[in-house]
C-alpha cells in the first residue's frame, strides 16, 4: 500500500507466502505519480486470506523530487509605515527551463527582521558543510542569534537547546580541521599549513561561544599563540600559502583586509589568560599602527569597511579619518545604503523580479559598514542600512555565501540589540498588509501580540504577480519567495564544467567530470556537486585516489567534491564511479553542478544520462523478483 501525504491510497498488488520456519526476500515495483512525500506501508501476517492472527507493520517516507536543480528566489523587504503607506507589486514569472509542478509560492510576514534568522537556523545556508569555513555556519549563527535573544529577553528553552546542540556539533566538528601547530585549515592535516584568516576566524567564533559552551582555553591559546608568530615586523598578517578567502585578495593587497580581520580576534580575545597580555597588546598596537599608515592607499571598499570595524575596535585617533572615508564610498538607493566593489547587474532569471541579488563582496563589506557604524555609535543613521541587507536575505535568513551571512548575522544581530523599533518605542503599534492577485487575496495585521511570530500563507501557483499593499504604525518584515525545479545546462563566463560516462554497466557506471576557471584572475575554493541515480551511491575508494580532490561528502543524491582555487583557463578532471545500491530503474538525466565556493552564482551546469540505465527495466537488475520469474515480465520503458 502506497499512502501520499494528501490522503490519497494507490494499492501494489504483491502478496509472498512464507512457509513455516523459512525467511524470503521480495520487491514491490513502485512507480511514484507525483511530486511529494509519499508513505510506504509494509505489513506480514500469520493466518490467511480469511483470519489474521496476527500481524507487524512497518511504514516508511520517500520523497519524491522532480528532475532537476532546485532553486529559491525570493524578495525581502523591511517595511516601515508612519506616514506613508508601502506598496509593492512582486511578478512570480515561471523561467522558461521550470520542471511542470515543481513551484511553490508563498508570502511570510513578521514584525521583528531577526524571526526569519532565528527560525532558519537549520538552514542559513544552503552549501554543503564539508570544510573548516564551511562547519562554522553551524557554530557561528547560533552564537550571535543566542547571544541576541539573550540580551533582548527573548531566549526560549528550546531554541537554546537547539543552538547549544549545533554549537557543539561545530566546535567537535572544527577540531578535526586543527593543525599540530594550532593552527586551523579548510581541511585539517591534509593540508600543507595552517591557515591565518581561518585561524583568526575560529578564534574570533570559539571566543564569542565561551560563556554558551566549553570552550577548551588550550585550543584558543595555541591558536592565538600560532597568529602572533605569524605576525610580519611591520604589523601586518598574511598568509602562508594560498588564500582561502578570495575577499582577502582585494584593494592593495591582501595585507590590510587580513591584518584588520585578525585585529579584530586578537581585541576579542585580548584577555585570553594563557598568552602574557604584554605580547597580545604589543602584537595589537603594531597591528593598528599598520593600518593606520596605509589608510591613504585603500582605494576598494571591502578594505575600507573591515579597516575602519577594526579601528574603530581599537579606539584608534584615526577611527574617524577613516570613518569619514567609509561614509564618502556609500552608494544609495531610495532609503537604502550599502557599498559596493563595482556597478554590477542584479541576476535575473526571465523576468522574475524576484532573483535580484548583490554579489557576496557588496554584502559582506556593507555588514562590516554597519558593524562600524554601531562601534562609532552611529546607530540611528545605520537604519538605511540595515534596510538593504535585509533586501539581500535569503527566506530562511541567510545570505548567498558563508562569510556574508556570518558577518551580516552579526551585524543585524547588534543593531537589534542596541535600538529597538518593535512595540515598545512605538506606542500604538500595528502593521497592516492586504495583498491581492488574480483569485488570490490576503489579509494580515502585526500587533504588539504577534511582532515576534512569522505568518506565513501559500500562494496559488496560478497566480502571476502579488501587489501588497502596507499602512499603519511600525516595522515589519515582508518576504515573497518561489521555490522551484530547473532543468537543462547552464553556462557561466568565470566557471565551466563538462560531463561524460566513460564505463557504464547495469550495476556500475564511471562519470567523468571536467572542470575550468575561465575568469581572468585565480579562483577561490571551488565545489563540483554530481548527482547521483537514484538507486547508487559513490564509490569511495575511487574518490579518495584522487589527490585533485581535497575532500567529499555525500548529500541525498548530491556528492560534494571540495577543490583548492584554480588559475587562470586551468582545468581538473575527476572520475566518480557509482555502484548500484538499490533496483531502481528508468533513470533520469543527472546534473554536475560547479560552482565559486565565495560566488555561488558564478555556476556552471552540464547534464548526463546513461542509455543502460534509462532503457532497463526492473527484470533486469532484479530477476528473481516474483513478477520477474512468473514470467510476466514488464516491457523495457524509455
């Protein structure tokens, strides 16, 4: 019996006798009709087709997902009503490659801006989370995000067990990418040395989680203890080999971006009673003294902003030189204030307005911008601010990319904390939204009682475009998102990748992919993610002979490759075998997906499908099912 979730029942016809004191093995041939969770019930039983004696039962869920790769676009908007109403019209247009049934629409409203962060945080980010950086998005989120709701009051039992539970995933998590020395690395011991911004990183992340979990004192010293050595003679900080961090590499020269970063560890953990406060403070003062004699060259705005967070840190005389300097490179837009690295183009999908996005850069360096603003005690004028990384959320309230949603999180989280615009300094509070399309049509006010709730309503995949309308008193948050299938390859003009299957059997197959960084300059870390045929898992002693790939993992029917950065035009090549697991046939075609680790949509996809599989039938990997050896075989299915 085959039960979907919307309560309808689809009947397998397969009854198997079993004889006293004997064990026999079956298979149901299940040919899923729609998209969705569906419930497989499996029940044996003693007695005949007249009487049960008695009986077991057990029952199991197996999604079913469309073919292709999945994706989210979604518009947010911090909405605040005084005078003035708000109205916007948001298109939820199809892209022309969309797999039939596979959209979902919805509009979700709340009144705080930090709900859609803190119901999210399974999923800020949809990444894998093999490597170093990677991990800490599940420590990093769920310390800021506790230490918020601890300030404002708001901290439940249960979100509090669940951020403790991440945290401490992360922190065991992250120790197996630790060095000898202390040091920490993208991945651990496989690499040549440890890494100074990552380093800097952990110690920045384990010192902020001191006081939610126990933190070992001893890791934090030796990590500490590795970045003073590591310090040049003029005060910088750079890194031993390459740089994990492609942000790092901007303005002139990686230095100053990396110096200020480690900076602000260092003043974070100053106190730290395992290194003699004399060599922390001494490595600090020539650290400030570094930046200071290089303001006049910061001509990028990413080394501005982390720059002058970390003067301003500092208590530095120049803090507000360079404050000053920050506020001369804003960029606006309406009653928005960000910065940027160049102009660039929203990505767009067809005409959905709802894929507009900032590149990462311009979403990190505005975070490190309003982090300055609240250390110079600018709060009130960092609002305009704080509305455009809003702007730039993701649904479950990440950002595209690690570092962007880590610093934001950070950010929001202290503007938050520190100037409240919520029920209590708004007397007469209340949000009202009226949204309507073709047969569609929604009412929701937020109140002093449901500020802190998100309400969230489906919307008929029939409709078009939603125009939403906003009057009343107060702040609220307003995000419309669709959640689709897409098919098909897809190019890029920074990444390429290629697919093609050298062996194929019924039971194994070989898939070799191909992968080039055509952009001018180095890449970043790169991942390759091949899905599988459902039904196959990969062969992990293929993956581990490679030395090209520094690590994997498996996700569903996704395996994450991990690649250090490429130069220019340079190319990898990667076998992946698979083995069959399952009798599954009528295969799909499959996706290789390659991707910028720090700019995901600089993404490139290329499609495969094996004539073996996709022209089996289940006699074929199964020939001892019943149905099989009573001859009534099924036909071949293209």
């Amino acid at each position: 019996m085959v039960e979907y979730k919307d309560g309808s029942i689809h009947q397998v016809p397969a009854v198997t006798l079993v004889n006293s004191g004997q064990g026999h093995s079956t298979y149901v041939k299940v040919l899923p009709s729609q998209i969705g969770d569906l419930d497989v019930s499996v029940m044996a039983k003693i007695g005949d087709f007249f009487q049960t004696i008695a009986y077991d039962k057990v029952q199991r869920t197996i999604q079913v997902k469309p073919n292709g790769v999945y994706k989210t676009m979604n518009e947010q908007h911090l909405v605040h009503v005084q005078q003035s109403s708000f109205s916007n019209t948001f298109r939820l247009t199809d892209p022309p490659n969309i797999v039939r049934g596979s959209k979902k629409s919805s509009m979700t409203i709340s009144g705080d801006f930090m709900v859609p962060s803190i119901d999210g945080l399974s999923s800020l980010l949809q990444q894998p989370y093999g490597c170093g950086e990677q991990n800490m998005m599940n420590f990093a989120p769920d310390v800021y995000i506790t230490k918020y709701l601890k300030v404002v009051g708001k901290l439940t039992s249960d979100i509090q067990r669940k951020a403790k539970g991440q945290m401490e995933f992360g922190y065991q998590n992250e120790m197996t990418k630790v060095h000898y020395d202390g040091s920490f690395s993208a991945f651990g011991n496989s690499d040549s040395s440890g890494s100074t911004w990552l380093t800097a990183f952990v110690l920045k992340c384990f010192g902020q989680a001191k006081d939610l979990i126990t933190i070992d004192d001893n890791v934090m010293g030796k990590a500490m203890m590795w970045l003073l050595t590591h310090q040049m003679a003029d005060g910088s900080f750079s890194e031993p080999e390459r740089i994990i961090h492609t942000n790092m590499q901007s303005g002139s020269g990686h230095g100053v971006p990396m110096t200020a970063f480690t900076l602000v560890s260092l003043l974070e953990n100053q106190q730290l009673h395992l290194i003699q406060g004399r060599t922390v403070d001494q490595a600090i003062k020539k650290s400030v003294q570094y930046l200071e004699t290089r303001l006049n060259t910061l001509h990028d705005a990413y080394s501005t902003a982390v720059t002058c967070y970390a003067l301003a840190k500092a208590n530095s005389s120049l803090a507000n030189t360079c404050f000053t300097k920050l506020q001369n490179a804003a960029s606006h837009e309406g009653e928005k204030m960000y910065w940027k690295k160049t102009s660039h183009i929203s990505k767009r999908v067809g005409n959905n307005q709802l894929s507009a996005r900032a590149p990462p850069q311009d979403v990190e360096t505005t975070s490190y911008a309003l982090l300055t603003y609240i250390q110079m005690g600018k709060v009130t004028e960092a609002f305009s601010i704080v509305k455009w990384l809003i702007s730039q959320r993701n649904p479950t309230g990440g950002f595209v990319s690690t570092q962007d949603t880590m610093v934001s999180l950070q950010a929001l989280s202290e503007f938050s904390s520190r100037f409240a615009l919520g029920p209590s300094t708004t007397p007469g509070y209340g949000v009202h939204f009226h949204a309507t399309g073709s047969n569609f049509a929604h009412i929701y006010d937020v109140s002093s009682q449901t500020y802190d709730v998100s309400h969230k309503v489906e919307i008929p995949t029939s409709v078009p475009q939603i125009d939403v309308q906003v009057s009343g008193l107060g702040v609220a948050v307003l995000d419309v998102t669709s959640e689709y299938y897409v098919q098909g390859s897809q190019t890029d003009n920074h990444i390429n990748v290629t697919v093609g299957i050298t062996h194929e059997t019924l039971n194994s197959i070989t898939v070799k992919s191909c992968m080039r960084w055509t952009d001018p300059s180095d890449s970043g870390m790169l991942l390759m993610e091949v899905e599988l045929p459902t039904g196959f898992n990969p062969d992990v002693d293929t993956l581990k002979a490679q030395a090209a790939i520094k690590q994997f993992e498996q996700r569903g029917r996704y395996v994450p490759l991990y690649f250090d950065g490429l130069r220019s035009q340079e190319q990898v090549c990667v076998n992946v075998k698979i083995n069959r697991a399952d009798p599954v046939v009528r295969s799909q075609p499959c996706h290789v997906i390659a991707y910028d680790y720090y700019e995901p949509t600089r993404q490139s996809v290329a499609v495969y499908e094996s004539g073996v599989l996709k022209s089996s039938n289940i006699c074929d990997v199964c020939p001892a099912c019943s149905f099989c050896t009573s001859g009534n075989r099924p036909p071949i299915v293209g």
